[in-house]
C-alpha cells in the first residue's frame, strides 16, 4: 500500500496561489457581469429617456388627465321662412368618477330615487372599474337642480345638447329624428348630420393615481364648435295645410296611410310634404318604427290613370297621336285576345284626343300608348326619372319599377298606357307631372334651401335644382296645361276646382295586385296644378286604402281643392276672379282682419284663418281654440300668423279661470304674446327658449295674474 506524502512547503505555496487565482477569476467575472448589468441599464434608460421618452411622457399624461365630453349644438332646421322647425336646447347629464365616491350603496340609493332608476342599476355604475362613467343622460331641469343640491362625492353634471322639435309631429318625416349623442338618424337629420352636428369639444382634468382630482393641476377646456343653420324649401303654413287636410281625410276614409306632397313646379322645392300615420319626433320611441318611414320616397305604388299624361305628353312630342286624333270607346277594348276593360261601363263613345284624357279614357289611352311603342314610352320614363332615382335629399329613396323594355309585350304596353303593371315613387311622378306642366323642364325634387354658418351671417351652400333636363318642348307643355285643365273644368276632376283660379290636373284610381293577383283596394289619388297658365303649385294627394269610397275624384280632389285655395291665397296670388269677402277683408290691400276663431277645432280654425290668408302657429294641449293672438279684429298684413291656443272647451278668456299654457320650448317672445292673449301678464328673465313656468301648466288663474317664464340658449 502507497503511502500519501505529506505536503512541503512549496505544495502549500502552490495550492495558495491556485485559490487566489480563482478568487481573482471570480471577481473579474462578477466585475464583467455588474458592468454588463449596469452598461444594459445605461442602454435601457438611454432608449427610454431618449428614443420613447415623448411616447411616454405622453402616456403617463394621458393617465392623469381625464377628459369630459362637451357636445356640440346641433345645428337649428327652419322652414324658408326662417320658423324654427328643429332647435337645440342645453340640459344637463349626470356621470360619475367611481373612484371618488364614498359610499357606493348610500349614493346609489339618493341617486335612484332621484333620476327615477334602480338602485342596483346605479349600485352597478358608481362601482365599476372605469375612471368616468355616464350615471343618467339628458334630464330634466328639475332633476338636475336635486342632483346639483345632493351634493354626492364623484356625482358631477355636464351640459349637453338635446334635440327639440317645437312644432311636434309637422313634417316629422321630412325633419327626422336625432339621437342620444345627437347623430342624425332620419330624415333631414340624417342627410345633412355633417353639417348640422358640429364638433364636439372637452373639458380636461388632471387626477392621481386614486382617480382625484389635483388642485392646481392641468385643468384646460376646449369649447365645442356648433353646427351649421339648415333652411329647407318647406313653408310651415302649407305644411300645416296639408296636415289638416289629411286629418280630415283621415277621419273620414280611415285609410292603411294617406300623403300629401305639395311642390313647386319652377324649381322642384317641396314645400309640403305630410303623410299618415305620422310621430311626434321628441318622443319617436312610443310610435311604430314604420310611422317613421318616408313613404312620398321610400315607396313604390301603381300610379293608375295619374300617369296618363306621361303617355299623352309622349305621345304628341313624337307626333304619333295628335289633338285631332278620335277614339271610339265601347267600354272596353281588345288586345292580343286579351279583354280590357273602361273605368266606365257602357265606355264614353267618340272622344277627341283632349277629351279622352278629360274622361280618364283607359281604350283611348291603350290606342295611344300602341301607336306611340315601348321603345317611345320608355324614352320618355327614363326622360322623366321614372326608372331611376330623383337624387331628393332625403334618405331611403326608392326607384320605379317597369318591366324590362326587352319583355314588354303588346298586352303589357296597353296596360302601362294608364298607369298599371308598372310602380314608382310619389316623388317621382310628382316632378314628371311639374315637369309636364312647367314648360316641359325636369327639375330635381328637394327640401333643403340653403345652409348657413352657426351664426347665420354667411350662405355655405345654397340649392337651386339647377337649370333642369328640358324634356317636352314648350309648346307640348302648353297642349297638355290646357288638356289637364279640361279634366277639372268638364272631366273626372270637377271636384278639384278652385273657386276663383284656373287649375289643371289628373284623378286616379289604381287597383292594387297582392300575391300576383287584382284584388278589391285600391289607391285613390289626384294630382294637380295652379294658377294656369304660370303654375307656382303642383299638389299631390295620394290614399291608400281608404273605406268607403275609391275614387280619386272623391276621395283625393276635394282635399286638393281646399288646400291649393288656402295656398294660393297665403302666397299672395291674386284671384284670377274676384272672391266675395276676401277682397272686402282687406287682402287688395295687404291688410286682413283677423276674424275669431275662438271655440273652433284645430282644423277648422286653420281653414278659417287661411281663407283670408292667415297662418297659424299653436301652443297648448286639447281639441278646442281657447284664446288666440292678435285679438280678433286685429288688422294683420297678409299672410300673417295668429297664435292660437288649445285647451277644453269653457275654459277660456272672460270673467273665467285661464288655465295656464304649457310654454316650455317657445321662444319667450311668443310664450309672453300667448300669455297676453289669454289676458295673463308675463314676468320674463333669461332669453332664449322657455325653460320654466311659473304657475306650472294647466293651474288656472283669474285674468290680468303674472306667469313667471325663465329662458335659457341664447336665440
């Protein structure tokens, strides 16, 4: 067995150094390491101060700053009068910082009780984890004045604007609706909501890491930018003319729906445009989405005999048919074996081309429209945007439908000649009949006029319809101005006659086909002109459906007669005939005497004030004319608007209680007329709009008692 050697001196020596130069290589290797560690942190924070230093400087202020939405107002919407139709009112909205409430369950519970919700509903909001969050949006002035006096850690109002529509359901189709963060939904709103909404802008705050805000800290605000002023081509007092005259139409036919479109032929601007059922827009959540719905665009029906004067005035631009030309009507005719019928039994024997087309002639039409061929039909449908869509500015727009030019047979031409087998938009056939009568010029229909800077001082755009698409000679438009006008003075259309003026126009009675086949309803209708022979009115009236009687010429023409009377007078057009009482009133003058309308129905009271020229603008709830302004015997210049309001019969002026009107959301110049009107005095503060009223609504006082109005918004 070995034996181990003991260690020498210089063993020792050797083992000591070895350990020395390990001690050494360790220290240089945990020196290298803590360099690289520290040179890798030099490199870090070099590329954090210097390459992301911006980027997150930026995002650690973006942390700290909390930011506040402030809507922008939307832009008002007048009629072409300046009437205000859509305006914006401020109110306020309740949100919350969640990290600044105290105590959840308490504020959640004052807050329920006071917005009207469920407490575990707010419970919800007040703890989540966000840094903002919206509690309840757009209260009323009441409630947010509680809110304000509650006083709630983290609970906080903001102003906010809020669509209002001071005339309720007028032209609601046309104006449209906006929604809860004020974005256009239909309608007008919807068209222009570029120009109309703004730009919104903000309020900043800085807060810590808690969600508090920091005294001192960055506070900054950048103030919304309103929207811009919409004038349309609408007139508040025909559209309020057309509204009463399908009230009565509807009342009386109880039609499936019912419109009334009225245009001027010179320029296609649609000054009225109404339609039933209809909505209030500031409450459009309680009506059927369907009564939103702009049929007059949106719709396609069988024009029936309305569209004969396309065939006519087709066919005497192309010189197939001719004023001279004769028919012979048995009551029915025959076409590729197939039978069609006329309208009226027996038929009406020899007629002349006029007359033909006075009479609603359909074996007349049918001979025409052959001799005249599809290939010429359909020129002058295209010629007259029947097969495609107007370009109105207006959303949902639809486009006639004809069947293919390639598959129309002989049998399918003879129907089309009057109006059958074939659909288009109101709109549509009201700016080819204008256009039939005008000189023979196609304007673009439209309901927008013009829009202004926020402010009004500046015209952004102005619309004109353009020059128009001549599509009938002149002389063709005359023939066919003095042809229409037989239908009314010895034709179907007898019932359409204006006492006092020349007017032209069309019946139409078009059967309606479901699933393929003819059934028993039918779409009644009437479209006509005046004054003849320089037109400045083209009327629609279209009811579908309606119980009783089907006829256009007794179901559609008295409502034109009534309304274009009312209308022409309220333009200012003179008689072509002197009128008994009219001319007696003042009107040669430019002066009428406001007659009284007081105890009269709302439509009534309409009607009345527009056979001396007057327009009318309502305040109040209930059936009956309670007081109005100016009084009656009040001289008034033409054209003039009295304030009328509602309430219940027995409860107006005189020795009685008056109740008090709802005001809120007149301007205050009108509420304080109201007020006069009713024999109460008016106590003003603030400018702008109604936004309270003292005595409340509906508190009756005795005459000559004050009524406190505060307004708010400016004009």
């Amino acid at each position: 067995m070995a034996r181990r050697r003991p260690f020498s001196a210089d063993g020792q020596s050797t083992r000591r150094e070895w350990g020395i130069r390990n001690i050494r290589r360790r220290v240089i290797m945990l020196f290298a390491f803590t360099l690289a560690a520290y040179m890798a942190l030099v490199l870090r924070v070099a590329w954090i101060q210097f390459v992301r230093g911006a980027e997150l400087s930026q995002g650690a202020l973006e942390n700290r700053l909390q930011e506040i939405q402030i809507q922008a107002r939307r832009g008002p919407i007048y009629d072409r009068q300046g009437r205000e139709l859509a305006v914006s009112v401020t109110v306020d909205s309740v949100y919350a910082i969640p990290a600044e409430v105290t105590d959840a369950q308490a504020e959640a519970s004052t807050l329920a009780s006071l917005l009207g919700m469920d407490t575990q509903t707010v419970l919800a909001k007040l703890t989540q984890k966000s840094a903002f969050v919206w509690v309840k949006r757009k209260i009323d002035l009441d409630t947010a004045e509680k809110v304000r006096q509650a006083k709630l850690p983290g609970i906080d109002l903001v102003p906010e604007s809020q669509r209002y529509y001071p005339q309720g359901s007028l032209a609601a189709q046309i104006i449209g609706i906006a929604g809860i963060d004020n974005q256009g939904l239909e309608g007008v709103e919807l068209e222009y909501d570029q120009q109309l909404r703004g730009e919104n802008g903000a309020i900043v705050v800085e807060r810590d890491a808690r969600g508090v805000e920091i005294p001192q800290a960055v506070h900054r605000a950048f103030p919304a930018q309103d929207g811009d002023q919409v004038f349309l081509t609408i007139d508040e007092y025909i559209q309020l003319m057309a509204e009463r005259e399908l009230d009565e139409i509807d009342v009386q036919y109880h039609p499936k729906d019912a419109l009334i479109l009225v245009m001027d032929p010179r320029n296609g601007e649609i000054l009225a445009l109404a339609q039933r059922p209809t909505y209030d827009p500031n409450n459009y959540q309680q009506y059927p989405a369907a009564n939103r719905r702009n049929i007059a665009v949106s719709d396609v029906v069988p024009p029936g005999s309305i569209f004969k004067p396309v065939t006519a005035a087709a066919a005497l631009e192309e010189g197939t048919s001719h004023l001279t030309d004769t028919y012979y009507d048995p009551g029915y005719t025959i076409v590729t074996g197939v039978r069609i019928n006329d309208w009226k039994a027996g038929g009406h024997g020899h007629e002349d081309f006029a007359q033909a087309i006075a009479n609603s002639c359909n074996v007349a039409l049918v001979s025409i429209g052959l001799s005249l061929g599809a290939q010429n039909l359909y020129k002058y449908v295209d010629a007259f945007h029947l097969r495609e869509k107007t370009s109105i500015d207006l959303p949902g727009e639809a486009s006639g439908i004809f069947p293919p030019l390639s598959q129309v047979k002989p049998i399918d031409l003879a129907v089309m000649s009057f109006g059958q087998t074939l659909t288009v938009t109101p709109v549509e056939m009201a700016a080819a009949i204008a256009a039939i009568v005008n000189g023979g010029v196609w304007h673009t229909p439209h309901v927008v006029k013009e829009i202004r800077s926020p402010d009004g001082q500046k015209v952004l755009q102005s619309f004109t319809g353009g020059p128009g698409e001549q599509v009938i000679s002149p002389a063709t438009s005359q023939d066919m101005v003095k042809i229409l006008e037989g239908v009314v003075t010895n034709g179907t259309g007898t019932t359409a006659k204006v006492p006092s003026y020349r007017v032209g126009g069309k019946t139409g009675t078009s059967q309606k086909v479901e699933g393929g086949a003819v059934v028993n309803k039918y779409i009644s209708s009437f479209i006509g002109f005046g004054p003849i022979p320089d037109p400045r009115l083209l009327v629609l009236v279209m009811v579908d459906e309606p119980q009783g009687q089907h006829f256009g010429s007794q179901v559609a023409a008295p409502a034109f007669s009534r309304l274009m009377g009312d209308a022409l007078r309220y333009l200012g057009i003179p008689p072509q005939e002197p009128i008994p009482g009219v001319q007696a009133n003042g009107t040669a003058a430019g002066q009428v005497t406001v007659p009284d309308v007081r105890g009269l129905s709302r439509a009534d009271a309409i009607a009345r004030l527009g056979q001396d020229g007057l327009g009318s603008e309502f305040t109040g709830q209930g059936s009956t004319v309670v007081a109005q302004f100016p009084p009656p015997g009040a001289s008034v210049s033409f054209g003039a608007r009295v304030l009328l309001t509602l309430g219940q019969a027995g409860a107006s002026n005189g020795s009685d209680l008056v109740a008090v009107p709802d005001l809120v959301g007149m301007d205050i110049n009108s509420a304080a007329r109201v007020l006069a009107g009713l024999g109460l005095k008016a106590s003003v503060s603030g400018s702008g709009r109604v936004v309270l009223v003292d005595p409340a609504p509906g508190v009756k006082l005795s005459p000559g008692s004050t009524v406190r109005l505060e307004a708010s918004g400016g004009g």
